[in-house]
C-alpha cells in the first residue's frame, strides 16, 4: 500500500474509532468541573487582551474598547460572534477578520504586526466575503477551500476562527429564519483548527492506527495531522470526525450538549484528553 492509501485506511477506521472510554471519562469529569459553564455551549469562553497593542490595526471593531486602554481586557466567543453579526450586516468582511484575529491572538505580542501585514493585502475584502459566501451557500469544507491559500499571511489556524464565528452568525439566522424547504441534512459547522487541536487528532491518529496494526502508523498519522496548512479534505474529515464524537458524547450520559461540537473543539485545544497519555 501507498502512503496515500495508508492514510485513507486510517480516515476510515478513524470514522469507526471516535473517542475511547478514557477520553469520555475524562470529558465528563471536565464537564462536571472546570468545564461545567460550557455545558450550554462555548459562547461563554473569553480570552485577554490588551487594546493599546493593537494600536494602528483598522477597521477596528466598533464593540471592542478604545485601543488607548493599556489595561487588560476580556472577549468571549458570544462577543466576537455579537461583532462579526454587525460587520457583516454592514459588510466590513475586514472587520470581521480583525474581531477573530484579536480574540485568537489573545496577548500574544507577534499578533498586531502579522494582522496588519495581512490587511495590506489588496484582494483580502474580496476573498473573505466570498469565503462568506461559500460557507452560507455550500458549506464550511467549501469556505475553507476558497480561503486556503487566498491571502498571503493567513494561515487555516486563523481563518477557521474567521470561518466559525461567521457560521455562528450564520446559525443565528436560522434559528430567526428557519427555511421549511430545507429538509436535506444540515452540512458540519464550521469549526476552529489549529496547532494545538492538530496534534490531538495526530496522537489520536497514531494510537488507532497502531491498534490496527497500519504499516508506520505515527509517520502516517504525522503526514495527515501536521502542523499546518491542512488541506480542504483534511479540514472536511476533522469536521466529520469531530461531529461524529460530540454525538457519541451526547448519547453518553454525561451531560454533553449535543448540538455544539464547538465545545469538544474547546476541550481538545484544552488539552483534557491527551490521547498520546
């Protein structure tokens, strides 16, 4: 077998193989504990910043405080998604991108330098609106299509926060606006993919393959699951993955909210299951 062929085997067994009993144990016990505020969903999870950093970075978001505060601030996801519903509605896709970068980026000090650079780019308000586009009409694997690679500097680990908290406005609109016409299921919200969630699903990856015995199972898993630059059919399998796994935690009894997969996204960047452990 090829490597390609190795790594669609482990796709496929991975589809099989969501979380073991020790990761829903520990997922439990993280609801019932320090993750307990997220059991109706991760709207409530907050990063800091500090606003006098971002000094110079336009379009700012109208919501967020004056960048002459040098103190501390916090922003939930629920606020980011509050920001991004207003700029979309005004169609500033610029802004947009500013309030997930910022929220991502958190104190990170390389943040406002990188952002600033990737907003002189002449072409990014024309490929995030149709990224925009794309996700509302086909979905998040087509959004993440048109995106990777559009714009010099912004990584899948930044635009699928971009892409999430657009899909979570999205979502608003068809709670208000239900289309009755559409009875055809509903495609894998967009989710958040970075490093840190990358290396999970590479440990995760490297355990079952070995368990079935795949011919170089980690340097498979390594190849899939790397660091960075993920393509679109990657993308498309942790989203399917990651779906399948929070239904297997709301059937658990446990707790889970069974309609936000976000949360399990948020656990796994948590590091409450450590997969390689």
């Amino acid at each position: 077998m090829g490597r390609q062929d190795l790594a669609d085997a482990l796709d496929d067994e991975l589809r099989k193989r969501l979380l073991p009993p020790t990761a829903v144990r520990a997922l439990g016990l993280w609801l019932a504990g320090s993750g307990a505020q997220y059991v109706t969903g991760a709207g409530g999870h907050a990063v800091e910043y500090v606003p006098a950093h971002w000094s110079g970075v336009e379009p700012w978001p109208v919501e967020f405080p004056e960048r002459s505060r040098t103190a501390t601030a916090r922003i939930s996801r629920d606020q980011v998604v509050a920001s991004t519903l207003r700029a979309a509605e005004r169609s500033q896709w610029s802004e947009a991108l500013v309030a997930s970068y910022v929220w991502g980026q958190g104190r990170t000090g390389y943040g406002p330098h990188r952002l600033k650079a990737i907003l002189a780019k002449p072409n990014v308000d024309d490929a995030l609106e149709m990224a925009g586009s794309a996700l509302r009409q086909e979905g998040a694997v087509a959004a993440y299509r048109g995106l990777r690679g559009a714009v010099k500097g912004l990584g899948p680990a930044f635009f699928t926060k971009f892409l999430y908290f657009l899909d979570q406005v999205n979502l608003l609109d068809h709670v208000s606006f239900p289309d009755p016409a559409a009875d055809a299921p509903a495609a894998p919200r967009a989710l958040i993919l970075d490093q840190r969630i990358a290396r999970v699903m590479r440990a995760h990856a490297a355990r079952v393959g070995a368990d079935m015995a795949l011919p170089s199972a980690s340097e498979v898993a390594a190849w899939i699951w790397w660091d960075s630059g993920w393509s679109h059919h990657r993308y498309g399998v942790y989203l399917e993955w990651i779906h399948s796994a929070t239904e297997q935690l709301a059937s658990a009894g446990i707790g889970w909210p069974g309609s936000r997969p976000d949360v399990l996204e948020l656990a796994l960047f948590d590091g409450v299951w450590n997969p390689a452990s």
